[in-house]
C-alpha cells in the first residue's frame, strides 16, 4: 500500500483510468488541477472511494 497521499492518489488514478467512464464524469480524474501539488501541501490524507459498475456508457 502507498504510503504518502500522492503515491496513493497516483495507484487510485492508475485503477480509475481502467474505468470506461474515465474522464467522461465531472467527478473522475482527470481533474483540472495538479493532484500532486495539492496534496503536497499535507502530511495526510483521508481518501473516500467506492468501486461503481455502470451497466451502460454514459
């Protein structure tokens, strides 16, 4: 497991990128802005997922 919220957040955006709604949805990465350098900024990070199944494309 990653130890520091921005090697976390790189493995989260790797198993996102895998999702076929990737970048499709305003709450999928990618995102408009550098993830590392806002969570560079702290020394933890509290990361809150859930695995979604989309029956069909959105």
């Amino acid at each position: 497991m990653p130890s520091t919220p921005i090697l976390l957040a790189k493995k989260v955006g790797e198993l996102c990128a895998e999702c076929p709604v990737y970048g499709k949805t305003w709450f999928c990465p990618p995102f408009d802005f550098d993830v590392d350098e806002f969570l560079g900024r702290y020394d933890y990070a509290y990361l809150f997922a859930a695995k979604i199944t989309h029956d069909e494309l959105i």
